[in-house]
C-alpha cells in the first residue's frame, strides 16, 4: 500500500503512517494535473485515477490511521469538492513536524498548545489579505476602492483588527469576514472573472463553469452561480472538445427506458418525485430493519414475493389514477418496479440528486414524498417534458441515449455534458469539473478570496517564524510566555517549514523549477521579502497576481488537517521517542510495509 515505506515501533507509529499516506498527493498539487495507475496486484485490474480521493478510494486503508485520513478526506470532498490534496499534504507535513518535536523532547501539550497557537495566526492572516469578490472584474477600479477602503478597516495605523477607538467618523456593519462601509451598495461579482482566477490551470472545466452559471441566470438574471442545481452525464466514445451544457436534466437511459422516452417526447407530463428508492423492501432512514434478523410467529406469513407483488399492484394503481407519465426517483428503483412501470408507459429516472428534486418541485408544484404510496393528487407535479437524443457515443459497442428533463417555469437546472475517447478518463474529468464548480460556488458565498500561489502560504510563515522568534527563551529577558513554553519557538518554527514543504511542492510541479531549485527560490524570496502581503510564487499557467485561493476551503482544509494530526498524536503519546537510528539494535524496531 505505502510502497517501501519504513516504520520505527519506537517512535509514533500513527505519525509515520499519516506521512506516509501524505506522500501521494504531491502529484497531484499544482496547475499541472497528472494522472496515475493504480493496479490491483490480486486480479491485475487496473485505475485511472487523477485525485488523492480517488487515490485512497482504491487503497486497502486497514490500519486506524488510514481509516481516519480516508473519512476526513471524504468527508470535506463532499462538502467543498476541492481543497483535499492540500488537506492531506499539510498532515503528513505537520505530522512530521509533530515527529520532530517528539525527538527533541517537547512535551505532547506543548505541541498541541503551539501548534493551536500557529492556526490563529494563520486564520488571522486569512481575514488580513482576504480580497472581496464583490465587484471583481466588472468595474476594477470600482472595485479596487472598496476592496482598499474594506481591508483599512482590518488594518488601522494601531495595527489591530479594530478600528481606532473614538473613531465615528463612518458605521460599518459586520459581515462573516469582512467590515463593509454602510452606504456603499453591493456590486454583482462578475462570474467569468472570479472563475478565471480559480481556475487552477483546468480552464476546460472553467470554461463549462461559466457557461453553466451563465444558462442559469439566462432563466433568473437575479440568480447567482449555484452548483447544487448542476448535474453531470459522462459519455464515452466522443472527443473531450465536444463537452458542452444544456438546460434541464440530462441522463442516461437504457434502450428500454429510451423506448418509453420516446412516446412522451414534447408532451407535458404529470411528475412525481420520491425521495428514497422505488422499491417495497425501501424504508426510510431510521425505520431499515436490521439486516440478518427474522421473525418468528405461529401463523403462516406471506412470502416476500407476494408481498412485493401486492404493493407493486397497488403502486401502479395510484399512478394510473393519479396519470403520472415521469417518476423521479433520489434512490433506486428495483427491477420489477420498473418493468412494470415500462409496461405502463411511465419513465423512472433513478438516483436524481436531492438539490435536482427541490428544483423540480419548485418549478413543477409537485411535493416529493419518501415512499411512492403517499402519492395523491396535492402531490403531483404539472408541466415537466422531456427530450430524447441519441449521441454518437457508445459503452461496449451499445449506442448511448440520454434523456433531458426540463420545465416551462423558471428553474436553474442545467447539465453539464462530459465526453472523451477514454472511458478511464471520464472520472477524473468529472472531478476536475466539480473541483472548479464549488471553487466558483464556494467564492460567491463567502464573498472574498485569498492571494494564491503560495502568497497567501508565504505571509503565513512570515508570521509564525516571527512569533517564534518572540517565544524564544533568553535568560534574564523577564517574559512569562517563553518561561512557561520553552520550545513554542521550536513548534512554531516546524510548522512553518511544513507551510515552506507546499509552497516548494506546488512551484516544482508547474515545471517551472526542479523541487530541489523551487524550495531554494521560496527560502531566497522568504529571506529578501518584507513584511507586506508576499508576491505570488510563479504558476506556471496565469501571470503573477491574478491567481486566487477559496477561503473557507483553505481554512477548513488546514483546520482538518491540524485535527488529524492531533488526534494521532494524542493516540500514540505513549509511544516511545527519540531512538538513536545510528546505535546498535536500532535497525529491530523497523517494519517494511
């Protein structure tokens, strides 16, 4: 799993493994993306994979370790969809700064203490060098005065956070991150311009970004991008160039349910949406019966099947009284149930996302219920059709069909059309478009950016090794805070290196430098710079000044990322440090993994 990776029992085993785990996703950082194969050695089948998530989705994770950094990397995939190589290279990078105190003696407390310390100076200089993204690219030097007159307010001559005291000279009212003056009227950002920023050197994606959010305003012009009303359709066999978006929700349907499609082409149908699965062994969450357990009574019970055929009857009953044509379904539908709704001429569309069902009702009037029984006329929706188109693409020889359902309202939905030649290649693509997508989303709601290219990175540990020059103990100095931390400079100092590690990593994969020459240019532009906001490190795709971070992603990735490592910290703290690597024995203690 982690290659020739060596682990010392006598040291802090969890540490080792985090940074071990860590190394994959240097690859992957940067504006040039790279691809890797990950084969099974058991049925020599292999992966195609272009992320750190789909990374560890392929590796056997058994140890404690790997199953905590697998479900923290899930769990902020699905929240913001990027930000995950940079979660997991900060914790193997703060993990072996972690190490290093250990064999230098620092107690586990002070670590954490430090280390916490460290996080509110980098949150600090997260809301410091933010740039709103409130008219950004529509009127730049409208926007340039706000984004000035914002940041002074963060900023005064007394260098605190607030403004000076006695000052009543203009109000100001407090938004999540930002102080903004009262008077001033809010400035619509412009999309393309903030997408251009992020686009982190996948401007194909980008592209169908902008499109998208442009098709949905086109339906609201109030309407900001939103990627929870975007779906994707991946479809093989056709050049990557032939990407493109359509309004309404295109989906892939077998050749039956193309059959059905068909005769309800441009007609205005009767819509139903259920929330779960279609199927009569589905309970809602919280009502699933455990599975392995049965029932044991005098009487004779029903079989299961009789049981499902009876519900499948009355099921089908309830649409035909009620004329429902298309059922959308947030789960899946059992075989039989949607045999016998082709039978009937209704089309099941399965596995539709819950932001799509919301828009739908909106748009439609229709309620969505768990369970299709609930159904009555209150509950169906008027007004949804759907389109067939058959491209010229195809899976294993079988021509592909997708259907697109829309509305006559107003609804945001569109669909995001994904092709190449190289069925391994859909995947990654499909992430990449994603990743862009909730950068854009993400950017909107919390209206500001950080500098990015390592700027941001850079003013951070120009910050942390500053404090750490101030928690170095000299004798005689008088100051309590160095007294009772004796080693917070050393902490401080470590986990600055690890900022430094990113920075280096991310220059080396543009191309521009070797690894080795980009951590020599970020240690020679940290030792000429000054204190100010720190020019970006060169890309390699975008000219210097014009590449941009998400803040929440970035603080919450390097918040998980700090959570991670303590808790295998604390996990392993009884874990014996510091042995001599070079004494005699010391090479008993090693594992090859």
């Amino acid at each position: 799993m982690l290659g020739s990776t060596l682990i010392n029992h006598r040291q802090n085993v969890g540490l080792q493994k985090l940074s071990a785990l860590a190394g994959i996703t240097h690859s992957f950082l940067g504006p040039v993306k790279n691809y890797k194969f990950i084969q099974d050695d058991g049925s020599a089948e292999s992966t195609l994979v272009g992320s750190c998530v789909r990374v560890l989705e392929n590796l056997e994770l058994t140890c404690a370790t790997g199953q905590l950094v697998y479900e923290t990397v899930q769990a902020h995939q699905r929240v913001y969809r990027s930000g995950t190589g940079l979660l997991l290279f900060l914790a193997g990078a703060w993990s072996r700064a972690a190490l290093e105190c250990l064999q230098r003696g620092v107690p586990v407390a002070q670590i954490i203490s430090a280390m916490s310390e460290g996080m509110e100076i980098c949150s600090d200089v997260f809301i410091k060098c933010g740039v709103l993204t409130e008219g950004l690219g529509a009127d730049q030097s409208k926007s340039s005065g706000t984004t000035s007159r914002s940041l002074h307010l963060l900023r005064t001559q007394s260098g605190d956070d607030q403004p000076a005291k006695g000052s009543s000279q203009r109000k100001v009212k407090l938004s999540r991150h930002f102080c903004q003056p009262e008077n001033d009227s809010p400035t619509r950002p412009d999309v393309a311009h903030v997408a251009g920023r992020l686009s982190h050197g996948c401007t194909d994606a980008m592209k169908l970004v902008v499109e998208a959010s442009r098709m949905q305003s086109n339906e609201n012009p109030d309407y900001l991008f939103d990627a929870s009303k975007v779906v994707t359709c991946a479809l093989p066999g056709l050049p990557e160039d032939r990407a493109c978006v359509l309004p309404g929700c295109v989906v892939l349907v077998s050749a039956e349910q193309a059959a059905v499609a068909r005769h309800l082409t441009d007609r205005p149908l009767k819509v139903a949406l259920i929330r779960g699965d279609l199927s009569h062994a589905y309970r809602h969450l919280g009502y699933q019966r455990p599975t392995g357990v049965k029932c044991v009574n005098d009487r004779l019970d029903e079989s299961t099947s009789s049981q499902e055929e009876r519900w499948m009857e009355t099921v089908v009953a309830l649409l035909l009284k009620l004329d429902v044509q298309l059922i959308l379904s947030g789960g899946l539908a059992s075989d039989a149930a949607s045999l016998r709704c082709r039978t009937r001429r209704i089309l099941v569309v399965e596995k539709v996302p819950a932001s799509v069902l919301k828009a739908l009702a909106k748009a439609t009037g229709a309620v969505p219920v768990a369970y299709a029984a609930q159904l009555n006329e209150r509950c169906v929706g008027i007004g949804a059709t759907v389109a067939l188109r058959r491209h010229l693409g195809s899976r294993g020889g079988t021509p592909l069909t997708t259907v697109n359902v829309s509305t006559g309202g107003t609804c945001e939905l569109v669909s995001v059309i994904l092709t190449s030649c190289v069925e391994a290649k859909l995947q990654a693509l499909e992430d990449r478009f994603w990743a862009c997508a909730y950068r854009v989303h993400h950017a909107l709601r919390d209206k500001a950016l950080l500098p990015g290219a390592g700027a941001t990175e850079m003013l951070c540990v120009r910050r942390l090794l500053k404090r750490a020059e101030q928690r170095v103990p000299h004798p005689g100095d008088g100051k309590e805070d160095s007294v009772q931390h004796p080693y917070g400079g050393v902490v401080l100092r470590l986990m600055a290196d690890g900022l430094i590690d990113y920075v280096s990593t991310v220059t080396g994969n543009a191309g521009t430098f070797s690894h080795f020459a980009a951590r020599t240019a970020v240690i020679q532009r940290l030792q000429g710079g000054k204190e100010g906001l720190d020019p970006p490190v060169e890309s390699g795709d975008t000219s210097a000044g014009t590449v941009y971070d998400n803040l929440s992603v970035k603080r919450e990735a390097w918040r998980k990322a700090l959570d991670v490592v303590f808790l295998v910290l604390q996990a392993d703290a009884e874990i014996i440090t510091g042995v001599d690597h070079m004494s005699d024995g010391a090479q008993e203690n090693w594992m090859l993994l």
